[in-house]
C-alpha cells in the first residue's frame, strides 16, 4: 500500500482500494490528533526569534541621541506631514522609486490602502465623483489574493470581480477588457511581488501592460501592495519586479497607481514605518485631506528605523537573516508535500522565492473539508474560501499556508498533518463517486 | 500721555487726542519692527526644553527590555487591535474612566475625531443611516473653539452652527433647543476642561446638562475633546471635570459620547499615544471597522508610555514639570496685557488655570488687523477667524495666543508688541467714526 500510494493517482483506484486507504488514513488521522498539537499556519507572522534580529531598531535613539532629521526638524515635537525626508528616501528605495513620489505613514500599510479608498468614496479622485455617489463601483481582484484587501473594498460596499492569476501575473487579457470598457471598475488590488497567497512574481510584460491600460474611468487606480518587494527567500534566485510608477509615467498615466509598502515584516509588525508612493498630482490631493485628517506620523519612529537600517544595501543585508529563519520552513513544507503527494493527483502547490506564503490547490470541493479537519486535530490554516472576494472560492480548493511562525520542527509536523487531511478528505471525495 | 493711557478709556477721547496717540504709537511701532523679530504663538506646540522632560521616554525599552506586556502579548508582533491593558488602563484613568470604555490608537487623537466623522458619513452610527446618504448633517460649535475641529466637519459638507461660550460652557438653552428639535444635528465639538482657546472648564451643571440631552436624531454624538483634562498649570488651583461617560449612563444616555485623550502634550507631540473613550455598543461598532482598518497599533510605543508614566500618579508628576515651563509664559502675556491694557476699554483676554492657549477679544473688526500688524513685525499669531467656523469670526474680535513655544523673555517681547498692534489697531479703528 505505501509503495502504491506513492505511485498511483488516487483517481485512478478502485472502490475497494479507496476503502482501504480510507481506513488506513483515518487511523493515521485518530493517532494524529492524539497528539494533541496547537499549531497556527493562518497568517503571515514573523516568529519570536525572526523578531530578534530586529531588536537593534530599540537602541538606535535614546535620551543622550541627536533627534533631529537630516533637516533639522525636532522629531519629538510637531510638524512633518509627510515624513521626514531620510526616512522618505529609505522607503522610496525600498519600493524602488525616489523620495518626491513618497508620502511615509504610520506603522500600517493596511491603513494606507483603507484610507485611499475611504477618501475616494468620501471625496473622490482629483475632483471625480465621490464613489459614495455612485451607483456601482467595481473592482477587479486577481485571485487566489489577500482577504485584507477584499475585507476592504466588500466593507464599502464595492462590486469585486474575480481575475485569474497565472505564473506571470493576472489574466491581462480579461483586466484590460474590464478595465478599457466599464467605466464603473475603479481599481485592482494587486500585490505584484511574491503575491499573496501563491508568491507569483508580475512578468515583465504584465506591469508594462498594467501600466499602459487605457481605463474608461478617469479614476481608475491600480492598488500596487509591493508588500514583499524586499522579502527575498534565496539570494542567488530572486524575483525582480519593475518600477510601476515609471512605467506609468512613460505610457502617459503617471496618475495610475497607488503603491503600497512597509517595514511590518522587516523590523516590527505593528510598529514599523509604511508608506505610498504615486504621481505629484495625487500627493497633492492626499495631503489636503491628510492635513485635516492628522497632526503628521510617528517621526521619532522614522528616525528609529533610518537610523538602524541606514539605506537600502542595510534594508537587504538585513532581509538575508530573515530569509534564513522562514527558508527552512518553506522548505520543510514543500518536502513533505513533494514526498507524500507527489504523483497522486490530489493536489498542487506553490514554490515561491518569497514572501510569506505557499498557496495549495486541493481536488475541487476539498478545501474547506480539509481546513476543518486540520482544525480538529490541532492545526490552525487560513479559512478556506479567505483567499477569494467575499470569501467564496467558487471551486472550493484553495489553501493558503503560512509557515513562518511556527519552528521547522513545529512546520514538519503541521505539514505531515497537513498532507494526511489532504489524503483524507480527497478519497472521501473520490467515494462519493464510485 | 503715558500716565493717561492707563486710566483713560480709548473711545472717551477725542480725536485729537487719538491722532497724538496714533503717531507716538506708529513711532514705537517702526521701532518694534526695526527688531526683526521671528517669534511664533501660532500653536499650542511644546519648546524643545520642555520635550526635554519627557527624554527618559526613549529609555524604557531596548533590546534587553521584556517587550510583552501584563497579559503575555509578544509587543513586537501582530495582534491587539484595541491596545495593550496597561495602555488602555493608563489612558482610562488619565480620562476619569475605566479600561473596558478604552480604545488605545495611534499617535494622534485628530484622528480618531476624523476616523469617527468618516465612519459616520460612510457607514453610519450603530445602524443609522449613513450621512453621505442624508441631505443635511449639522454640527454645533462652541465658538470660539478649535480650528481643526471645524476642518474635519467642514471638509465632510457638515453645516456648522455657533454656540456661544460662557465661563461655565458652551450656552446649553441654545444647545439643548437645537439637539431636541433637529434630527440633522449630528453632534457637538467639546473641550471641556480648559477650553481652546478661552481656557475654561464645563460647569458641573454644563456637564449634567450634556449628558441629559434628548435628541431629536438618534445618531447625535458629543465630541468631548478631553485635550487638557491633566494639562493644568497651578498645582494648588485647578479645575475639575466630570466624567462625562458615568454622566451620560446616569442620564439614560451611555452610547451618546465619544471622549478622545492623547498624550501629544504629556510626552512628544507626534509620538504619544491617544486613546477613544466610550460605551461597549459604540467599541462594538468602532471595532467592526478597525479590524478592516488597520493591523492595530503601535504595542511597543503604548509599552513605553506605560513604562515611563507607570500610573495616573506618574502622569499627574510629570505634568507638574511641564507647568514649571509654561506657567511663567503665560504669566508673561497676562502681566504685559495687564499692565498695557487694562482699563483702556480695547480688549479684553483670558487667564486660564490650564491648556495651551488664552483668547484675546480685540474690538469689533480689529482682529485681522491686529494680526497682519504683529505679522508684520515679525510675531505670527494663529490667523484671526481661525476660531471660527469657516475661519469666520462674525465679530472679527477673537485672537488666540499660544504662548507654549517662545521662552518667557521672547514670549516678553512678543506680548509687548501684540499689545502695541492692539492699540495701534483700535486707535484707527476709533479713528474711522470721529
């Protein structure tokens, strides 16, 4: 029966041979979950020692430092809308951009993107209509992606369409037809670097193509959440993704995009620095509403963080010993599901080269079974279905894993588990038709 | 005429008499202004000695520091979405209320105001219609009160309707008329404990009065702005304020009031941390956008509050400090206004016991003049009207003075000519009608 297992599509089986794995399994599965484990694969959350090689960042000001920026503003005082200015050029090369397309924000990039869409439903885009007087505004949403976002667009009430992703990006083909001929579809959520949940890296021609869009909208923008743009895995195999605001500036739409980035997942999450970064007409149209809106952003914290990180080669340098805690988890993930499912035709997943995530494709119909049978022996994974607009996977077969809090140890045995519940809940599937 | 311009009212006499005092004042004023002052009371902004005694702040965390807090959350890392409980415990207390009322933010209580206005507009309060959706929406405003207040409703379409202030509060008949009988007014802006810019605190009466409102629109909020409930200047006289949260549950009102508090002027302004105050019902429905909103905020900062201040008793020293700095500013205007100004029938000021500012009501229609005066002479003022709603002070009476920034000798030099500017001003405008 093992070797079998290894050899043989669990399609391909018998009723009978069915019947006996599921008995075989469903042992596994009891002894399993006497362990008793209580592992969280759910979110994209550093682990306590990740943390560690970020602690520097605490002794970087204290009473006896200079705090005063580059300028020679007081960071403990007043003042300061838009960041100041080191801090801006630490963020603009970290998105790959310069300092006068960057506004920095407050410690939630998540934050950011809310407020663009909130003010755009408020106020609207450079003197559009306010979306909150419009009838339908559509969104288009590249899935598998981050329930965060579609949590935003849903809570104001925005129509999401489903746009599948590929290797290379979202399906262009579909985005420019959406985006050429509704003018009702005012934006896409995009994380264009090691995407969210599959770690997809936008081609070349996919951002070239994004960026020449021709929107029948007037405040059509491109949500570019670059959130792992620096959240390499693998010095000598890297993705590279090219700059979206120059690109939208050569093909005559310098107004396009919104990009989005910050150092939760570098130094602290939830107390890291994030930023925007777009054209000069929309900077000037944020700041009306950001100098109503605040009294300007932590700048004792943005000096906290140039001054630890200093520019973009300490930015890098201090990704690599990232990179050295979450490398073995990916890879403990992508071994055992390579060992115990390879072959069997009851799944597929991703090998990224980044980011936080490994995306997983179960038989149609299985997801939500399989996260539920995850639970109940101890493990937790991100909801089925959270990975789709309004939380609906229309195939039920997504599964996002996340293996960077737990340790490899811990990643083995969610893994090994894991891969049970997937056998599992796919010969359960196969019988309901046999 | 030294010793008559002290005993003599300016508009008892006569016009020769003013055209002698007009060209001896014109003379000192060519003189003041050959100074080349550069002098700011525009903001209610801390000097940077003052910043000083908040320095130990940047000490209590670094890398050998317990960074969880009191319940075990890891404060490098994701999670809490309404702050720590000794944060919330702190921020309860400085407001006169118990932590299950609390939200902990960010850095900036303007924008918990802006994020409640938004919310309103975009979502509506506890079920209610959304403003966006109403024709109508009206505020009332204490007058004078706080020109960011006034931002926030005015950039929202609100209309905004003055109230006048007493010693005792804003006027309640006039507050009470309008809640009762008008389901578009939507809510009041409050400072009730040394009011921006007069500097007085709500009556008990005021307070009781507030809390008992029967509004016509079951979505009116009070916006109690508790800015300066410890920021008092004399340890051994100082006002007290209600809680307002207890009064409006004793009033059958709990869910009635939103209370906002930071520590912008106890610790660094733009590096503290402000905090919401209100019933569990409003914390329901706050939470149930901020958890689409943000990641939450920022743990390690509220860590170091709590470890700087320790306590209420922590705070109330360290305010103590701070009113070794400020008092003798204060003091500084109110001896020169006194000395310069009294009984001569052309204004007439605050003298706070507490906050940041004192208000300065010049003649009918001198106001903006006296500013553009002392402008010139190189002292900026918080521009005239800026008290008001729309920035229109229908009397163009009403200066602030925020006397927090210059050291006592500067702020000696700028009060000198703010008074000669006043008399100056008034002179001309006696002039216009002999």
């Amino acid at each position: 029966m093992l070797i079998r297992r290894k050899i043989m599509q669990y399609n391909d089986m018998s009723k009978e041979e069915l019947l006996v794995l599921k008995e075989s399994l469903n042992k596994e599965y009891a002894e399993a979950k006497a362990k008793g484990l209580a592992l969280d694969m759910s979110r994209g959350k550093p682990s306590a020692k990740q943390l560690d090689v970020s602690l520097g960042l605490l002794d970087t000001i204290n009473s006896s430092s200079d705090l005063k920026s580059l300028d020679g503003t007081d960071c403990r005082n007043y003042g300061v809308l838009d960041g100041i200015p080191e801090a801006k050029k630490l963020m603009a090369d970290m998105m790959g951009t310069t300092p006068d397309h960057v506004i920095v924000y407050g410690n939630a990039s998540l934050n950011i993107m809310y407020d663009q869409i909130s003010r755009a439903y408020t106020h609207g885009i450079l003197g559009n209509t306010p979306w909150c007087k419009l009838d339908k505004v559509k969104f288009l949403c590249p899935v598998p992606g981050y329930d965060r976002h579609f949590a935003i667009t849903e809570r104001f009430g925005i129509e999401m369409i489903n746009i599948p992703m590929s290797e290379s990006g979202p399906d262009m083909g579909m985005v420019e037809e959406y985006v050429s001929k509704d003018a009702s579809v005012k934006g896409i959520w995009c994380v264009p670097k090691y995407s969210n949940p599959q770690g997809y890296t936008y081609s070349e021609e996919t951002v070239k193509r994004m960026a020449a869009l021709k929107p029948a909208a007037e405040d059509f923008r491109i949500f570019w959440d670059n959130a792992y743009v620096i959240h390499d895995l693998y010095d000598d195999n890297k993705d590279e993704i090219a700059d979206i605001i120059s690109e939208c500036e050569k093909a005559g739409n310098p107004d396009m995009v919104f990009e989005f980035a910050s150092t939760s997942k570098v130094s602290f999450p939830g107390s890291g620095i994030a930023a925007l970064a777009t054209s000069a007409n929309n900077i000037a149209d944020i700041k009306k509403q950001l100098t109503i809106q605040t009294i300007g952003h932590d700048k004792l914290n943005q000096l906290r963080h140039v001054r630890f990180f200093k520019d973009i080669n300490g930015l890098k340098e201090h990704m690599r010993k990232h990179a050295e805690f979450i490398r073995p988890k990916f890879e403990a993930v992508e071994s055992v599901l390579e060992e115990e499912l390879s072959g069997l035709g009851i799944g597929s997943w991703t090998e990224p080269k980044g980011g936080y995530f490994i995306s997983f494709d179960a038989m149609d119909g299985c997801a939500k079974a399989i996260v539920a049978k995850c639970k109940e022996a101890g493990v937790k994974l991100t909801g089925a279905g959270a990975t789709f607009p309004y939380g609906k996977d229309p195939k039920d077969s997504n599964i996002r894993i996340a293996p960077s809090f737990p340790t490899p140890e811990e990643m083995k045995q969610a893994a090994d588990l894991f891969v049970l519940c997937v056998k599992l809940v796919s010969v359960e599937k196969l019988l309901e038709n046999k």
